[in-house]
C-alpha cells in the first residue's frame, strides 16, 4: 500500500491536529527544530468555557447591596439562601462544592473582570478573551497559543479541547493540539493511520525531518487511542454524538494520568446565554458546573494531580445589572472568573464593581481579564520572559 500525502493529512486534520491542517505550511512548520518545555514543567491549566456569558452577579451575589434586590425583584437571590464569604458577598446556593473548597482556601473569586469598550457579541466577545486582545483589535492566535510561541516552548501535546469546538486560545500554526468532537471518530482515525504503509514512511523520513515529525505524530496517537480502549472509554459513545459534560471531565481525567505532560485541558459548559426565565435555568447551570469542579477535584486528588493544576472558568461576557421582561438578562459586561487549585491562594481579588455607577445599565469593570492571563504566564507556568503588560495578580 502506497503513502499518499493528501490522505495521511486528510485524517491527521480531522483528527484536530492544529500544527498539520494547512497542506500548503505544513513543512515550513514541521521543519523547525522544536525545544524542549521551559517553565514548570507538570503543570497543567484546566480552563472550563461558560458559552453564552455567565450571569456574575447571581454567582457571586452582593446579598447587602439593595440596589441589587431593586434591579432584579424576581430573579434576585435570597440572602438566607446564599453561601455567604463574608459579610457582603456569597455564592450561588448551587455551588455547595464549591464553597467547600472556598473555604478550605483552595479558590480565588476574581471580581469585576472585564475590559475597556467591550463588545457584546458573543462570537467576536469570544474571539477577543481567547486570544486576550483588547476590544478594537483582531488577533490570528491564541493567548495561550502566543504563549508557548513567545517562550520557544513545546509538549508533545501543547494541549486537548474537549466536548468538539474550535481550539480557542490554543489556536495556533506552531501547536500541537487536539478538539476532539467525539471519541468514535478518534478511535476510527487512528486506525486508519495504523492501516498506512508505516514501513514505507520511516524509509522516507530519514531524509525529511518534517515527514519524521509526522510519524512521531502518529505514534503519539495511536498511544493515545490505546489508552482510551484500555479503560473501554468507548463503549457510553455513539456515531456522531459529542462528549457530554460528565464524558469530558473522565477523559481529561484519564489523559492527565496517562500523560501528566499535557499542558492544557478546555471543557465547555453550554447554556448561559440566559435571556429568559434564567433563575431555574441558572440553577441547574450552577449545578453543573459545581459538580464539574468536584468531580476534577476528587479526580484530580486521587491521582497526585491536585497541587500540578489550576482550574479556571471563563465565559465571553457578563449580563445586565436589571432583569428584562422575560425574566431574564441581557448581555453585560463585568464578571466574576474563579480558579481553583491546591496551589491557589483562596480569597477575593478585584474590586466589586458598583451597582450605583453604571455606564448605560452595565457594571464598570475593575480587574481587566489579561491580568489573569499575565499572572498565569508569569506565576504558574514559569515563563519569565513574558513581558509586563497588565498587573500581577497573586493567586497562585
């Protein structure tokens, strides 16, 4: 059997591999000789995506504030029913997992996140917090993509964005990334790949480096594959269907204990664009994601994990300060990130945002979002030669 170029591509792109979907870049990409990790090697971020933009201000609610109770008589929460934090704020009564870990010290509230003239529109609010641009810019990858590029940094996988979707904030020509839409199509890819004339390929690529790069590629995913049909990880997997949520967090779980190296996770969480009867839609998100973050947690502690990782939620925008006339809210601005970590320093960061001063009905951001991302380069992951360009937060 004869190696044709355009199909071990064809497969290897729909596989998501990020670094090998242009044919036409392919080997000015690949040729270049790649560095070994700097930083903190082992450790690993574990982003989790609010889709729609997440109502901040019924999960980190200000109980004292009347003027929250006022904008919001039908779809405020009760102060008896909010786990308190002190004695303004408390969290969602969703989020009971989470508040253990709040005060056990292992999570930062980051409040009033935002951004100067923000953009309301969900994908371009998207594209602008994943490549960490400010709002009247376009950037082609990444922040995390730039991230790695900027270091000279490289993983055998730079990272893995679960439940299908674009790569986010790993987009980007230089990386090694994988989205995986479904674990059938993988599993289907993979032993295709097996099926190529490899003898034939490892002939040819001891005259092209770049072609010796592919099949390194290969090996990685057929170690990969293996591992998922060593813990049947198929068999709760039809055609065509998407990871569930509860499916996404297994197999970040399990690709974290095959292969601690893998630098970043994405998860997604849909459902918060809220603009009707939110406040039992709200709920069930909240519990979503709570029992999102306990089951990493427990996950996570059971293998050795916990203290190597960092758990951030983000979502492209807030809602409005006032309920609209379908129960719901609208697009807004200001926000509230948590991270979560055995090496987070627990507590509340940012300034809360006034409910008094508003700029046209939306909450003044107080903590830009890059700042989380620059604490995260800087303090997390090691890499010093990123540039000061926002304030260090220090959460971790």
């Amino acid at each position: 059997m004869s190696l044709k170029r355009r199909d071990f591509l064809k497969i290897v792109a729909g596989l998501g591999f990020s670094g090998l979907i242009n044919p036409s870049s392919i080997y000015s990409q690949l040729n270049r000789v790649q560095p070994k990790a700097k930083g903190r090697e082992g450790r690993r971020l574990i982003l989790i995506q609010l889709i729609g933009g997440n109502d901040g201000l019924n999960t980190l609610i200000p109980f004292e504030d009347d003027i929250y109770y006022k904008s919001r008589p039908k779809i405020s929460l009760k102060k008896e029913n909010v786990l308190k934090i002190n004695s303004e704020q408390g969290l969602h009564h969703s989020l009971k997992n989470t508040f253990s870990l709040y005060k056990e010290g292992q999570m930062a509230l980051i409040q009033g996140v935002g951004m100067d003239n923000p953009n309301l529109s969900h994908f371009r609010a998207m594209d602008i917090i994943e490549t960490g641009s400010s709002s009247n810019e376009v950037l082609k990858n990444g922040w995390l993509a730039r991230t790695f590029n900027e270091t000279n940094t490289s993983y055998d996988w730079n990272g893995v964005v679960l439940g299908g979707g674009f790569l986010g904030p790993l987009r980007g020509d230089n990386l090694k990334s994988l989205s995986l839409k479904n674990l059938k199509f993988f599993k289907n890819s993979t032993e295709k790949l097996q099926k190529l004339n490899i003898k034939e390929l490892s002939l040819l690529s001891k005259k092209n480096e770049a072609l010796s790069h592919i099949l390194n590629v290969e090996k990685s995913l057929q170690k990969t594959n293996a591992k998922f049909n060593e813990i049947n990880a198929m068999e709760t997997f039809s055609e065509g269907k998407r990871f569930p949520l509860k499916k996404q967090v297994e197999t970040a779980l399990t690709l974290i204990q095959s292969n601690p190296q893998i630098p970043v996770f994405v998860l997604t969480i849909p459902g918060f664009d809220t603009h009707r009867n939110q406040l039992k839609r709200h709920e069930v998100l909240m519990g979503n994601l709570d029992q999102t973050i306990s089951t990493l947690t427990k996950g996570l502690k059971k293998i050795d994990q916990w203290d190597s990782s960092l758990i951030l939620t983000y979502s492209e925008f807030g809602r409005r300060v006032a309920e609209n006339e379908s129960l719901g809210t609208d697009h807004g601005t200001a926000n509230v990130f948590f991270a979560l970590g055995g090496k987070v320093r627990g507590g509340i960061y940012g300034k809360r945002p006034s409910l008094k001063n508003l700029d046209k009905g939306n909450l003044v951001y107080t903590t830009d979002y890059r700042s989380i991302y620059y604490s995260i380069q800087k303090k997390w992951f090691h890499f010093p030669k990123i540039e000061r360009s926002h304030k260090l937060i220090s959460f971790v």
